[in-house]
C-alpha cells in the first residue's frame, strides 16, 4: 500500500487534501495529524470511498508551511496491512498579490488610445475565469 504526497506549495486556504492510494483501503486507527507552522494541531473530519482519503479541515489556512502525518495503523487495506508512519509538508500562500507597476503609470495624462496597458505583480498570478 502505498500513495504519493509532494511538498506542494502555493496551496489554496480552502483546500480540501486528497490522498490517492494504489489500492483500496479501510479506517485502521485514523490517528492524523494535521499541523499549521506553529504546531497547533487543524481540526479534521476524514472519509475514505475506495483508494481515496479525503481530509477537510473546517478552518481555512493560514499562510505558512503545514505537516501532515498519518500515523502508523491509520489506515489499513482490505487484507489488513497497516500504513507505516508517514509524513509530508506543504506551503499554504494566504497573502494576496500586490501590484508593482503600471504601464501607463498611474494618473498619467494624454495616453493614446492604442496604448498597450500592462500591470506588474509582486508575484506569479494565474487568469481565474468569472462564472
């Protein structure tokens, strides 16, 4: 039994963490931990449908590095093989982008009206679709 979790970073505040296994498996204990940069443990509430644990927490994040540690015994497949202890990070960005500059520059007068107008951000950003 065994899944793949990578140090993600730049993790949504909402995100709701799935966990895909390569088979299917079973509540063993469910001892798991889920813990913001200071330590303080994130309330969860855990399912399991087949190969898949989903892991909601009722709190948004907030901006730092999390750990998520499945305990040994958590989870179990159907033949009743425990998981190992295992853990992993992840970086949460709660911190919105700042706009550094403008083309044209702010208030500027007399702009031509084919002028190409650009905007520099402090970060990457990504075209989120309006519904």
């Amino acid at each position: 039994m065994e899944y793949t979790v990578k140090n993600a970073v730049n993790v949504p505040t909402n995100k709701v963490i799935k966990i895909t296994f390569s088979e299917p498996i079973k509540a063993g204990n469910m001892l798991i931990d889920l813990k913001n940069n200071t330590g303080k443990l994130t309330p969860i509430i855990t399912s399991i449908v087949g190969n898949v644990l989903t892991i909601n927490h009722s709190t948004l994040f907030i901006n730092g590095i999390y750990s998520l540690s499945l305990h040994t015994g958590c989870i179990k497949d159907l033949a009743g093989n425990s998981l190992a202890l295992s853990s992993t990070t992840f970086t949460v960005d709660s911190v919105p982008p700042k706009v550094k500059t403008t083309t044209p520059s702010n208030n500027k007068m007399n702009v031509p009206v084919n002028q190409v107008i650009k905007i520099n951000f402090n970060e990457a950003i990504k075209l989120v679709k309006a519904h």
